[in-house]
C-alpha cells in the first residue's frame, strides 16, 4: 500500500514540482510525472504476467496524456485528461443500474471477496435491503464521480497551471475518503455484508 501511494500519488505530484523547479515546461512536467504510476503497472505486469483493467486504465491515460503533448502542447487538456476518463466511468456506474444484471459497486465487491462470493449472492438474491443498499451506493458513486470531474474540469481551466496539480490530488483525496465514509456507513446500516464477512 505504502509503494501504491508513493507511486499513485506522491510520484505524480512531486515529481511535477521537482520538475518545475529545474524550469521543465509544464505540459512536458504533466506528462513525465505520470511515469511513476505506469512504471509500477508495467512492473506488476511483468511479475504476475499479466494486468489488470485498473492498470490498462492507467496506461490508456498516460497514453492519451502524451498524445495530446505531442499534438497540441497544451498543459490545460493535460490536466483534464483523467476528468475525461471519470466522468465515462461515473456514467457507466449510472448505466450499470439499467443494463446488466448487477450494479458495478457490487461486482467490484464481489471481485475482491473471492472466498465468500457464493454467500454474498445469496444474499443478494433473498434480501431486498442488500440490494437496495448497492444500488445507493451505485449512484453515490455514480454521481460523486461527475461532481469531482467537474471540479476538476473547472479548476484546470480557470487556475494557474502550477497550482492545480497538488489541489486536485487533494480534492480527489477528500472525495475518495468521503465517498468511502458513506460507503461504509451505509453497508453498516444495512448489515448484510458485514455479517456475511464474518462468517468463518
């Protein structure tokens, strides 16, 4: 977790300041600074031997990132690249609740608790709280996924360059941990997950 943060995180950030501080222009310091977190996608793909949506997500983005260096120089459009991105997700977490037969913060749920996904199912199909409960959260995430887009959208457009880089990280840190306090109380409340994990 430390590694992730640094390279998510601190890397991206730092490492554009650290290179605004050598005078590197701004569009090619966004665009570097994404190294970090690609370097540590393609590691892991290397090791494990293979990669996952997230880390195609996160080259696809450093990929279109250097596109748009190369093709208009504009840091603004750099700074935006990964708005762009959440905003296609937030729909699509919208859309899950109409198409397919689950909603995306279920089955993202569901992926990462391997060992009691059968008993989460059950519960899915005979308790109507635990499905209401994921359909909330579903448009919780939805929904806070386009507010942070569009204040992202709007402070690259309407801040000086420099200083939009370490308040978007901090604006998107503030959402993520807001969103996972909600997420959390509301999964208490309802208390089928809970009780399922719990299970020995």
């Amino acid at each position: 977790m430390l590694i992730t943060l640094l390279c998510d995180i601190v890397g991206p950030v730092g490492g554009y300041y650290l290179l605004r501080a050598f005078d590197v222009a701004p569009v090619w310091a966004l665009t570097l600074s994404g190294l970090p977190p690609a370097l540590r996608v393609l590691y892991l793909a290397l090791r494990h031997r293979r990669i996952d949506g997230m880390g195609v997500f996160v080259l696809l983005i450093l990929a279109i990132g250097f596109a748009t260096t190369l093709l208009t120089g504009d840091a603004r459009l750099q700074l935006v690249r990964g708005a762009w991105f959440s905003v296609l997700i937030g729909l699509w977490m919208l859309a899950s609740l109409r198409v397919g037969r689950r909603p995306t913060t279920y089955q993202a749920t569901l992926a990462l608790l391997p060992g009691r996904a059968a008993a989460v199912e059950e519960r899915w199909a005979d308790t109507p709280s635990f499905r209401r409960v994921w359909r909330v959260l579903t448009v919780v995430w939805g929904v806070g996924g386009l507010v942070h887009s569009g204040i992202s959208i709007v402070l690259a457009y309407t801040l000086p360059v420099d200083v939009v880089p370490g308040l978007d990280t901090g604006v998107s840190i503030g959402s993520f941990v807001l969103l996972q306090v909600v997420t959390q109380v509301l999964l208490a409340r309802e208390g089928t997950l809970n009780r399922v994990v719990a299970r020995r």
